[in-house]
C-alpha cells in the first residue's frame, strides 16, 4: 500500500507551543499557522483517500520533500539572476526550515487519519529543495512490509 500526497503551498515547519497567563493559570495553545497547515494536510489527505490507511502494527516508510520557491531578489529582468542561479545548481536550499520540523507538522497532521500513531513510522527520507515551480512538500508512505 502507498500513500501519494502534495500539499501546494511554501513547506512549514511545526511551531512551539505557546504560553499566555489567565486569571493566575497558564494556558498553553499552539499557534495559528500550525493549526492551519496541518488542516490543510488532514484536507487534502481526506480528499484524496478519507479514511484510515495502515493498521496499528504496520511499519511505515516515509518520504518527504520540500520544495521552497525563490525569493523576488533572485530574479533579474532576464529571468534568474546570480543568486537565483546559484541555488537552483546546487539544488538543496541549506537556508530554510529545521528539516525534523516539517517531519513534525506532517507526521502530527496524519495522526490518527492515515495511520494510528506516528510511532509506526520506522523509516524516513526527507529532502529540501529549491524549485522555480509552485512551492510544495511531497510526501509518500509505504507499508515496509510489502517491501519484502
């Protein structure tokens, strides 16, 4: 079994929590913007399968890829300029997001809708990149053992 999905948009890493006090307590929340790219996962998730994929023993596989857009500054009149240029020959993009915090905010988002628990995932590849296309993050998930 294999779990294709592309969520279009500028990859996200996983937010801290945050903490405000009310009438003496403290209150601990997670932020908008993780709350919203993980509703945007669990949408484009339940629009292409909708229901539970993997059972609680399954190994998963997982493969995950960012594609970041370029900046405005890396485009010239002509099209790429040096700066634009250079990233895309080098291809990875070193300069943006903590790599485990993308995992996270994917991982947390398909908890319990694509699979029971996100222990389950025994394996990962995950990769950034730079891309002149619409910024996304791919991911794919495959029973390990139908591997065999």
């Amino acid at each position: 079994m294999k779990v294709e999905l592309t969520i279009l948009g500028e990859p996200m890493g996983k937010q801290r929590p945050r903490y405000s006090q009310y009438n003496g307590y403290v209150r601990t929340y997670t932020p908008q913007k993780t709350i919203n790219y993980e509703s945007l996962i669990v949408h484009e998730f339940n629009q292409k399968y909708g229901k539970l994929m993997f059972d609680k023993d399954t190994p998963i596989k997982a493969i995950v890829t960012s594609y970041f857009g370029l900046k405005k500054s890396d485009y010239g009149k002509k099209g790429l300029n040096k700066s634009g240029r250079e990233k895309m020959e080098k291809g990875f993009a070193t300069t943006h997001l903590d790599i485990d915090n993308v995992l996270k905010i994917v991982f947390d988002a398909l908890n319990s809708i694509c699979y029971v628990d996100d222990k389950q995932i025994c394996m990962v590849e995950s990769t950034k990149k730079y891309t002149e296309e619409t910024p996304r993050v791919e991911i794919i998930l495959e029973n390990l053992w139908e591997k065999r």
